[in-house]
C-alpha cells in the first residue's frame, strides 16, 4: 500500500498540511504521526490540517492520529482542522466525538 | 443460498488492507451501497489490528523491504490471524480469531476510548467503531489462549446514496 512521502507534508504559514493517504489504517499511522511530529518540532507551526481529499478508507488508527497531534498542539493554542472530507470520513469524525475538537470545514 | 470463506494470514500489519479487501470482495456480488462495504472494512480493519496489535503485541512487526521478517530472525513462524466469513441468505457473519495473549477484562476493552496502548496513539475507539457498524458484536477471550471476535450485519438494508441527508 503506498505509504505517505515528505511532499505530503507542507507547512504554510503557521499550519502544518497533511494530505492523507488513499486508506488510512494501523499499518501506515505510524510513519504518518512521525513526520509530522517532526515538524511540529522543528517548526513554527501553530495549526494542524488534515486535508482528506484522496481518502477513501479511515480506521480508529485515524482518530489517533488527530488526537495525538491535537494533544501535541492544543496547549499552545493551536486547532486542528480537516478538509475535503467525505460523508464516510465525517460520519467517523463524528461517531468517535472528534467533531468537538475539529473543525471540519466545508469545501 | 450459503456461502463461506477462511483465511488465515500472518499476523503483520502489512496484511490488514488485504483482510478487509478480501472481506468487501466476498459480499460484492450483493451490491452493497457505499456505505455498506465502508462499514465492513472498517469493522473487520478494526478487528484484525487488534488482533495483531494487542493479541500478538505486535510482535511480527511490520515487513519492509530489505529487513529480515521475523521467521528469518528467529526460526519460529509469526503468529497467525484467522478471518472466517459466512454468508447466509443477507446476513453476514465475521469471525475474526487469534491465538495471542487474549484480554483479561473484556468489557474493559469495550468501554470506548479505554486502550492499553496509548503510546501506541490508539484511539480506544476500537470495539466501539465494531459496534456501531456492524448490527451485533460478541468477544471471547482466554487469557493466555486468545480471541474470537464475532460480527453479524444484514445486507441490503442500507440507504440509498444521499437518501439519509
């Protein structure tokens, strides 16, 4: 399956883009949330957007992944948004409660 | 009409995406909605990363390119997750079952948002993501002997794309 490359992490500005990959499950989260937490180190980076636009598949492995980095951000008054997701991925966000601490923000 | 199909896999991460692949292949032929085989894959996903993850403690490890797996490390095969799919008539039942450590207090595990790995960055969310898929959820579990996970949902209820908003 293809995993995410560095060109899927983009800061600009004060946010830190992730474009998700095709199906995000257990087998890939971990690569994802080490790269971006590499930025969010490096970099001064405030907000954190998960675009959702190639996304067709979302596990529990993905709701980890956004709030760990939402743990990572929150305390210095950083959001988490999402964009481009689908009626499945919203359906997700929604059952697991993660629509209170993100903003989903319509395309 | 009865129709049914087993599988069993090494218990590495790299085999989740094909468990749930295989799944929504095998009901295909019932031309489920959208919805319907999402929520499948996303069910059976849950069910065999826990079965790797917390049965096996993710022992095997993922394989990648280059690195030896862990059968050439240490002689021993890697532990295996077995997926039985039944279908009768529209119903669909999964088994998904494991021979790993197993849990100790299962309605523990099933409480939402409680895991035992949380540097793993696992959500919790997983037997409750089960349940709200699939139209009935039953765990057993040995613990030193392992789990069987088994899930029913009926087929062909579905809504119509856009017909719920």
């Amino acid at each position: 399956m293809e995993q995410v490359t560095r060109e899927d992490f983009q800061v600009i500005d004060n946010c830190l883009m992730i474009r998700l990959p095709e199906e995000i499950d257990h087998h890939g989260a971990g690569l994802i949330c080490e790269s971006a937490d590499r930025l969010l180190l490096r970099e001064d980076v405030c907000n954190v957007v998960f675009d959702f636009e190639n996304t067709r598949f979302m596990d529990s492995s993905g709701i980890g992944i956004i709030m760990g980095r939402y743990r990572k951000i929150s305390c210095f008054g950083g959001k988490v948004y999402a964009i481009h997701a689908d009626r499945q991925i919203q359906r997700i966000l929604r059952l697991s409660g993660l629509n209170k601490i993100v903003e989903v923000l319509e395309s | 009409m009865k129709n049914e199909m087993e599988l069993i896999f090494d218990a590495v991460s790299d085999n989740e995406g094909f468990a749930r692949v295989a799944v929504a292949a095998f009901v295909s032929h019932l031309n489920p909605t959208l919805e319907e085989i999402s929520d499948i894959k996303t069910a059976v996903s849950e069910a065999v990363t826990n079965a790797i993850i917390h049965g096996y403690e993710n022992l095997y490890g993922y394989i990648r390119p280059g690195e030896m797996t862990y059968k050439e490390r240490s002689g021993t095969n890697s532990g295996k997750v077995w997926l039985h799919c039944t279908l009768e008539e529209d119903m669909l039942h999964i088994e998904v079952r494991d021979k790993g450590k197993g849990i100790d207090n299962v309605e523990r595990a099933m409480e939402p948002l409680f895991t035992t790995k949380p540097e793993l960055e696992r959500s919790g969310m997983g037997f409750a993501f089960m349940e709200a898929f699939m139209d009935d959820l039953e765990v057993e579990s040995r613990p030193g002997e392992g789990t069987i996970v088994r899930m029913k949902k009926k087929m062909g209820v579905g809504d119509w794309i856009g017909g719920e908003e």
